[in-house]
C-alpha cells in the first residue's frame, strides 16, 4: 500500500480570483484514517476531489498530490482516469444521487469493474455479490437489479463500500458519507467503514463534521476553516488537548450537546460513541 | 410496464368520448344550417322550406340529439364521416389521403428535429459557455424567429429558382420533402435543442456523473448516460411535437402545395363543409390523445419511476 501527500495544495477560483484552498499539506500514511472536519465552505470537499482531480475546470489548482510517490497532478487524463476507482476510490455524500437514476445500480458496477479488471459478467457478479452480503446487504442479486429509487440511501452508501472492496484501492476518499442518513444507518455505514479497512488494508480520507464519527473512524485529524488547515494531529490529542480556538469550540459544542442530550435523558453519563 | 400501458390506455378513452361528443356540439352551434349549405353546393337554383325540410330529413337531422350523436360515433369508430357536402363523396376517402400526405410530412419533420436537436443539444452542452455554443445559439435565435412564410420564400427562391436543385412544390419525389421539412424542423429544432441543452447541463453537475468519474469511467459513458436521462424531459415534448405538427402544417402546405390535411381543412372552412371539418377536428384530437399517450408510455420506458404514478 501507497501513502499520500499533499504538499502546498492551493485552489482558487479563476472567475472571481477568491482562493477557496490555501496552500494545504498533509501526509496519509499507508493504512491510515486522516479526518477532515469543519464546517461547509471550510473547503473540505474540494480538497477530496483536487486528490482525484475531479473539480470543474473554472478552479485553478496548484500543489503537488504524490501518491505512491507518482504526482498525480503530472498525470495525463487517460492515465488519471486509470487510476481513478481502481487505486482512488471516492465515495460521496448523498446515495440517492450518486447512481445513474435510469438504470439499475448492477450497470454501473459492471461498467466500472469491466474498466479495471477483465473479468467475467458471471465472475463480476460473483465477486460484487460477495462484497455486497459483507456489507450486509442481503439479496445481492436482487439489489444489483434495483434502481436507485428502489434502495434506501445506507444501502446505496453501502453498496459503494462494496464496491470500494471489490476494487481494493489504496486509499478510499469518503466525502460525508453519512451526512445524509438517519442515526441508525449512520451508525452501521461507519462501521463498514471500519471494516472496509480492517478488509482491504487501504488508507481512508474521512471528511465528516460528526466529531463521534470521526473520533471512531480517524488516527489522525485535519481541522480546516475558511479554506485552512488550522490544525492537525493523532486523533487522541487534538480531543484531548485542542490548540486552536475553533477546534476547542467544535469540541465544546459537541460536548455541550451531549450533556444537553444526557440531561433529557434523564442519565448522567452516556458513552460518546 | 405492461400493466402501466393498459392503465395509460384506459384513461384515453373516456378523454376521446369526451372529444367527440364537443366536436358533435359545437358543429350545432353553428348558425348555418348543413341542409341549406348542402342546398348550395349543388347548386340548387331556388330553395324553399319543402326542400330544406326534406333534405334535413334526408340528413337524419330530424331524429333526437343523442341518438344522432351516437348514430354519427358508431360511424365514426368505422371511419365513416358521412359524405361532404361540397365535393359529395364519404369524407374519409378525402381525408384518408390527406392525413397520410401530412403524417408522411410530420414524421419526416419529427425525425429531423429530433436529430437536429439531440445534435446541436449535445453538441452546445458540452461546450456550454464557448464560441461553438454561443454562435449555435445566436443563429437559432435568429431563425426560430423569423416566420415559416417568409423562411420558406427564402428558400424557394434560393435552392428552387436560384439553384434549380428543389421543387417549389407538390409532393412528386423524395426531393419534394427536403424543402417543407426544412422549414419545419428549423422552427422546432430551435427550440427543443434548448431543452435537451439544458437539461444535459443540468445532469451533467448531478452527483451520479461525479461519481461516474470518481470510478474511472470515461467521458463517453457519462455523456451517454446523461442523455439518457436527459430525453425524457424531451420525450414528452417530442410526443406532443407530432400532433402539434399534424395540425399546424397549414401555412407550409398551403405554400408548398403539399396535399395534406392543412390545405384541406382550409379549402373545407371556406366552403363550408361541416362533415370534413368535424372529421378533421376530430382527427386531431385522437391524434394528441394518442401521441400523448404514446409519450407517456416511452417516458414510462426511460424512467422507470413514473410506472408506478397513474
């Protein structure tokens, strides 16, 4: 397995000249979890998709992103699309949308497994079907003749982990993966994140402003606001010994949050999951 | 899907039924009476009250409202019209020819606009915002607004007389359709490539081609399936365009002699010929009812979850 790093990672947008990314660094070590939070517009989502180099053409992007070594941002389009999915994999925000809705979602892992691997239609299913009961989606077969409409956003979101660990990338990019699922969904989507990992042995990009997911998922955790890394560090310390002022509020409000939760509850001490 | 199409048949019926019986009415709200223009038309030289009496009677009009409406329904679903008035022959074995002629003319116009405007739709997509894109759009601009008449003058006068390469009218070769067509599809195309346009822009920041991408899948399967699901915005409209077409060829089959149901409905107005016009009314109307259902039916194919509405 590969590490990344971002070195200097700037993105500005050409229209209005606004630099929305300034001048980002991190390294992901082979196997790790680093976490990106703040709160929207922090630039979070653009740094995910820089790394696969997947944003629209009216931003500029400087910065070097070394995978393995190899600057992707050297790369051609042909080799980039390469790639993309087979050593990168992303995984996005909102299920319901992410497949193409006329079609069942079986089409689209067809197609993108027949673009890495030349691989049977039978061994394909045979393979996502095995991936997918992993993730506990029963019935496979069925939910690859699904159209979106007919799935519900965790299993959609499931169904791209399942895929993500049939492609066995190095790293897996997961731009608020579960943002848009209820509480219970939420909690069984990051624990095939978990599992996702344990599995493949990938490196993960966790973006999330659920600071219980994140302290779950992360080793390490990149703080951004207004477009900055304002901190990182070992997951561990930055809850426990928070330097930045906007760090120590994320932390208060969430603490904040639990004793108002606990309160209602009527319980003095719940477990922050 | 099949249980959507009887469903989707089913509710065309009562709409048709409702069709007729208006086209029934409002033929006898007219203040003509048919017996005297049937009286006309042959040129009868003095008419008296004995002879409009008789040729009502003659007429069935005589007999109770309803049951002339169901009487004239019956015939209708055999195709049988009754006779004109003017020209004295059943008036299917008029608008028969006449419908196919501009049938012939509107699906020609129709596959034309669709491939125009899936071209320059794509096309203007694609490069949104760059010169391609602004000078497709600017020209159409220009000739969406023009009027047919004068669009179909130019072009007589420039490939027919000019060039000598077309025929100015009539309905003779395959050649004969290049002109009417173009004229058509040009007003259409117009503005259906906008929608495709823009409904392609709209799919194409949709999340799904994001994470097409993501998963290394190139720019031709993306851009196929955000047409996909791009035309079935299109696809009712493009359903609607047909019987749209059907009934508004009038000014270019007047001008282009074309002999179709425009120049025939205009000739029927002008003398009068109740029987033909009340065919053709409802001709089209079971046209739109149709074509509608039809579109409703392909839109149901592409996107699957409009089978479950109705």
């Amino acid at each position: 397995m590969n590490s990344l790093e971002v070195s200097n990672l700037k993105i500005g947008d050409d229209a209005t000249g606004r630099a929305l990314v300034r001048n980002s660094s991190f390294l992901v070590e082979p196997g790790s979890c680093t976490a990106i939070v703040g709160e929207s517009g922090s630039g979070k989502s653009l740094t995910c998709r820089a790394i696969l180099r997947l944003n629209p053409a009216g931003l500029r992007q400087s910065g070097s992103i070394a995978l393995g070594g190899v600057d992707l941002t050297k790369l051609s389009e042909r080799e980039m699309r390469k790639i993309r999915g087979r050593r990168l994999c992303l995984i996005v925000q909102n299920g319901m949308r992410a497949f193409d809705p006329s079609s069942v979602v079986g089409v689209h892992l067809r197609e993108t497994l027949n673009r890495h691997f030349g691989w049977s239609r039978a061994e394909m299913t045979a393979r996502m079907g095995k991936a997918m009961e992993s993730v506990r989606l029963k019935d496979p077969v069925a939910v690859m003749n699904s159209f979106p409409h007919q799935l519900s956003g965790g299993m959609l979101q499931r169904i791209m982990i399942a895929l993500a660990l049939v492609l066995e990338p190095d790293i897996v990019v997961a731009d608020e993966p579960t943002t848009a699922l209820d509480t219970v969904s939420q909690y069984e989507v990051v624990e095939q994140f978990a599992s996702l990992r344990a599995r493949i042995g990938c490196s993960m990009i966790f973006v999330s402003h659920d600071l219980g997911v994140v302290r779950r998922l992360a080793d390490e955790i990149l703080v951004m606001r207004d477009g900055e890394i304002v901190e990182s560090g070992p997951t561990r310390k930055i809850f426990s010994e928070p330097r930045h002022a906007y760090t120590r509020h994320l932390i208060s409000a969430k603490e904040a949050l639990n004793r108002r939760f606990n309160h209602v509850m009527g319980g003095d001490d719940v477990v922050d999951r | 899907m099949g249980a959507y199409i009887v469903r989707r048949a089913l509710i065309a019926i009562p709409l048709l039924a409702m069709i007729s019986f208006a086209a029934f009415v409002f033929q006898h709200l007219s203040p003509l009476d048919p017996a005297e223009v049937v009286l006309h038309s042959q040129g009868v030289p003095k008419i008296t009250d004995e002879l409009i009496a008789e040729t009502r009677a003659e007429l069935g009009m005589d007999r109770p409202f309803l049951i002339r409406y169901l009487d004239w329904l019956v015939s209708c679903l055999q195709l049988d019209f009754g006779k004109s008035y003017v020209a004295n022959q059943p008036v299917w074995s008029l608008l028969g020819p006449a419908l196919l002629n501009t049938l012939k003319l509107t699906l020609v116009s129709v596959a034309a606009i669709l491939a125009l405007s899936v071209a320059l739709g794509v096309a203007c997509a694609l490069k949104a915002g760059r010169w391609l894109d602004k000078s497709i759009r600017g020209l159409s601009f220009v000739l969406t607004s023009a009027p047919s008449y004068w669009l179909a003058a130019l072009m007589v006068w420039y490939f027919s007389v000019k060039l000598d390469l077309l025929p100015t009218s009539g309905m003779d070769s395959a050649r004969s359709y290049v002109l009417p067509v173009a004229v058509i599809a040009i007003g259409y195309a117009g503005i259906y490539f906008r929608v495709i346009r823009s409904s392609m822009l709209g799919n194409l920041n949709e999340d799904y081609v994001l994470y097409g991408r993501a998963c290394g899948l190139p720019e031709s399967t993306l851009v196929r399936r955000v047409l996909k699901n791009s035309l079935q915005v299109a696809i009712s409209i493009f359903g609607m365009a047909i019987p749209t077409i059907l009934g508004s060829t009038v000014v270019v089959e007047n001008l282009f002699a074309w002999p179709g149901l425009g120049t025939l409905s205009v000739r029927s107005v002008l003398s009068r010929d109740f029987p033909v016009i009340q065919a053709y009314v409802l001709v089209l109307a079971a046209a739109f009812v149709l074509f509608n259902a039809v579109s409703d039916i392909a839109s149901a194919a592409v996107n699957p979850k409009l089978r479950n509405d109705l």
